[in-house]
C-alpha cells in the first residue's frame, strides 16, 4: 500500500479539484439559466416553476460534487486514518444525506405540483 501512497495523493487532489469544477460549473449553469428565466419570462407563475428548476437544478450539481468530495475523502481515509479525516468524512456524509434528502423531496414535490397543473 506504501508504494501507491503517492499516486493516490494525486487521485484525492484531482478528484477534489474535479469536485470543485463541478460546483463551479453548476453555479454558472444556474446563474445563466436564473437570469434568462428572468428577462425571458413575464407570467410569475412560470417564473416560480422556472426558479424552482434552477434550485433542483443547482442542487443536483451540490450532490454531485459532494458526492465526489465523499470519494477523495474515503480514498483519503484510507491512505491516512487519522480521527479527524474519519470525522470530516462523516460530517460530509451526513450533510450529504440531508441535502438529498430535501432535494429529492422539493423535486418530487415539483413533479407532482406539474401533473395537478397539467391536469386542471
């Protein structure tokens, strides 16, 4: 395990780079699909649905940049289990798994506002 101590350095740094790429990628995705959503649209109820994609939207690349982060970290780990990587790691898990968890509760919540909307 010693002899790939250095490559997988390397593969923790690339992937909490990556995970920092995708984050940054998200918010100008978002930013740009908020601001088009904005000039583009005058009924405000469609603003709202078009604000509420952008919050799901935003969160799914958060999800998956903390789901990234979650891999560095477990590769981390297990190159240096010390208490405070095991710590970090679960406060990242933990906040991963209440953000999806609302997340995936707003989207739903959204699909089933749009089947009453299409429905009526």
């Amino acid at each position: 395990m010693e002899q790939f101590a250095p490559v997988l350095d390397v593969v923790v740094i690339c992937l909490s780079l990556f995970s920092i790429i995708v984050l940054v990628w998200g918010v100008v995705v978002s930013a740009k699909d908020f601001f088009l959503s904005r000039f583009r649209t005058k009924d405000s109820l469609a603003k709202l649905q078009q604000l509420t994609e952008v919050k799901n939207s935003l969160g799914g690349y958060v999800l998956l940049s903390l789901e990234i982060l979650i891999a560095a970290d477990i590769v981390d780990s297990i190159l240096k289990p010390t208490l405070d990587d095991i710590i970090r790691l679960a406060a990242i898990v933990a906040i991963r798994t209440v953000i999806s968890y609302f997340l995936n509760k707003e989207i739903r919540n959204t699909h089933e506002m749009r089947k009453l909307n299409n429905n009526q």
